[in-house]
C-alpha cells in the first residue's frame, strides 16, 4: 500500500463518522470504477456523443457549467438521482476507481447536502497537502495496516472475524486482553499525535501495548488482564468490572490532562483478540455512540452498563414517539437539567432517597420535595418500583427521539 494511500485511508473514515454523528443519518459506502462514475454523470444531465456542452441540472450539485469539456465530468462531486443521493469522496486514477457515499434523497435538506460536499472539499485538500507517512519500524506499519482492515470488517459485517495471520502478532493477540476504544472531539489546533498517545499510554500499562489506531482521532489498544483488573479482591465478574471502571477513570484522567478536548472512553471484558478482535471493537464503538446519545455529561461508557440504552436504541422511532405520547403526559420536565440530573443521580443509586440525596449535595427533604413535584408533574411516583421502572424507560426514549 502506498503511503498516500495510507493517508487517505485513515482520514476519510474519521470523516464518514463526523458526518454522520452531525446529520444523524448512515451513509453508504460504495466503489465503482471512474468509468461508471462519469457515464452516471453523463446520463443525469443528459450528454451524448453529439452534444459537446453539459446541460446544468439542478439534480447534480456541483456540475461544470456549459463552457466545460466533457473530461470535467470527473470534478463533479455529487448527483441526486431522485430517490438517492451519491458523494464522490476520493478518485483514484492509478486503481481506476471512485469511493462515494449514498443516502436516501429525502433524508437530507439542500443546505446539508451542501455541508457534506463542503467537508468532502476540504478533505480531499487535506489528503492531497498529507506528507508521507513514514513507520519507525514495521510493527507501527503492521498496527495501522490492521486498524484498517479492522475498520473495514466493522462497516461491513459478516465477513472473516479472526486476525488474518500476516497481521496476527502472535504472543500479543492470542494472549488474553482487554480492549480499550478512545475517541477524541479535539481543536484542530490541538489534535493528539498516534506515537504521543501510544507513549503516554505505555507509561500508565507500565509495558509495551497494542496500539491500532482506527481514524484520525479514533483507537483501539489493549493491556494485560492481570495489569488491569488484578487489583480486584475477588475473582468474580462483578469484581473485574469495578477494577476496570477505576482502571478507566484513572486513564481517562491522564488523557484528558494531557490534551484539550473531549475525550470517550469505552473498555471490554477478558478477551482474546485474534478471535474476538472485529466484534469486541463493534461493540466498543457502539457503546460509546450509545454513552454520548444517551449520557451527554459523561465520558466512560462501559458496555454492562447499556444494557436498556441498548434496548432502546432498537426500537423504531415510530413506537418510541408512540410510547412517549401514551405515556409520557408533561415530559418538557425532562428539559430541565436540575430535574434531570434528580432522576439519573436516583435512578444510578437504586431509588435510595438518602444516597441520591448525598450525591446531590442537598438536604434529603429538599430532594424529597423535588420527587413529589415529578410525582405532580408526569402522573408517577418514582419511589414506586413500577413507577421508576416506567420513568426511566421513558426518559430513555425522550433522549434518542428528542420529540413528543
């Protein structure tokens, strides 16, 4: 693989996954050749052999005016077909081929498409400015190599699930581990270099780590399950994830200290990664894409402790809006942040009125004050158990539909 190519690889993922999380949507991935590309092109605005100037169509953004050549059907950048649209993210001329996105027509305003072309834009400058990549040794090239096989197993499932052995670093994957995922949200000005973070992660492990980076400002690694968990007192799951939410806290401390910006942290169970490295990485991304739609304050989002944001992120948005509307009475309460922090704070320490009251920092009648006016304002006590159980799922709801 080419250097360039490496480059262009590791920025336009991280890309893919900006957009997305900005316009709420997925979008497809597809290759065809630059033939196919421009004869698409071509049959939008209607060009033929006998027509030597391009007719602008307001269904393909971005197309050359009249003046052009046909050899200028290669700058376009986006066409809207009438039921999908389709961006052109990068054209390579030695391979051939053109890597676009597609997303349905309707899913998408004017002025968003307009915002994704924009970005592609400026990320197709990016790459082509990109210097070199140069690997220190042939374990970095190994590592970033697998962080895009990785990456591509995750977009599409179904394929090889086991490290192929030219990546597998035997002793190190095939030993048990457990996988760590950081994503950053840092200032351009401010973004963190792969080697510092790998070397600044080596000082907190105490040892040599597996360090795949996955995007621009996205990795995986992994330490010895002895180093992290082997502080617990018992050997029991509930035990190993204690030590490991601490191990977290801790690290997550170091990072963010480190660099500005924000920073999510996602970690797994026991592991062997040359089996289980493509669905345990799944499932960390998951857990994080879950953490910041559902826990916006917070940052560690361990994968046992989603079990109902999982739930809920299942089912169509047509029977949440439904669930919210039949059951939800005034939920504008949930609007406001005192309001809401009461019942996460309750709900996180089992419904105990005095632990809840502690954490809170105020009087335990002021917080019983606080429940009865939710009690007043939605119809359901949630001292109750059926009640709290009702609440929270609603409450769930509200914040991934965002709507009544």
């Amino acid at each position: 693989m080419q250097s360039g190519g490496v480059h262009y690889m590791k920025l336009i993922p991280d890309l893919k996954q900006q957009i997305e999380l900005i316009i709420g949507i997925t979008l497809d991935a597809y290759e065809i050749t630059i033939e196919e590309w421009n004869q698409s092109v071509a049959n939008l605005v209607g060009f033929n052999e006998d027509r030597e100037s391009l007719v602008n169509d307001d269904r393909s953004q971005g197309l050359p005016d009249q003046s052009k050549s046909p050899s200028s059907l290669s700058d376009v950048i986006s066409l809207n077909t009438g039921e999908r649209i389709f961006f052109k993210v990068h054209m390579n001329e030695k391979e051939e081929n053109v890597v676009c996105w597609g997303c349905a027509e309707r899913s998408i305003t004017l002025e968003t498409k307009r915002f994704i072309e924009l970005l592609i834009r400026s990320n197709t400058r990016l790459t082509a400015e990109a210097e070199p990549v140069i690997y220190e040794n042939d374990r970095e090239q190994q590592l970033t190599e697998l962080g895009l096989w990785l990456k591509q197993q995750i977009e599409h499932p179904g394929k090889q699930e086991s490290v192929p052995n030219r990546y597998v670093l035997a002793a190190e994957l095939n030993a048990e581990k457990i996988l760590f995922l950081l994503q950053g949200d840092t200032p351009d000005a401010h973004r963190v270099r792969s080697k510092e973070l790998n070397k600044l992660l080596e000082s907190y492990f105490g040892e040599e780590i597996v360090f795949i980076p996955l995007g621009e400002q996205e990795w995986i690694f992994m330490g010895a399950t002895e180093i992290v968990t082997g502080e617990a007192e018992e050997d029991t799951a509930e035990a190993r994830k204690d030590s490991l939410n601490a191990f977290c806290l801790g690290l997550h401390e170091l990072v963010s200290s480190e660099w500005a910006g924000v920073f999510h942290l996602s970690a797994s169970l026991p592991c062997i990664p040359a089996q289980q490295l493509v669905s345990v990485t799944a499932l960390l991304e998951e857990s994080v894409h879950l953490g910041r739609s559902f826990h916006v304050t917070q940052h560690i989002h361990l994968p046992w402790d989603l079990h109902l944001e999982r739930l809920v992120a299942s089912i169509p948005e047509e029977q949440r809006t439904r669930f919210i509307q039949e059951t939800g009475k005034d939920t504008l309460i949930f609007n406001d942040s005192e309001t809401l922090a009461t019942m996460e704070t309750f709900f996180s320490l089992d419904c105990n009125v005095s632990e809840t009251a502690k954490r809170l920092f105020i009087h335990r009648n002021t917080l019983v004050y606080r429940l009865d006016k939710i009690k007043q304002e939605i119809g359901y006590d949630v001292r109750n158990f059926e009640s709290a159980v009702l609440v929270q799922f609603l409450l769930l709801m509200y914040k991934v539909t965002k709507k009544l």
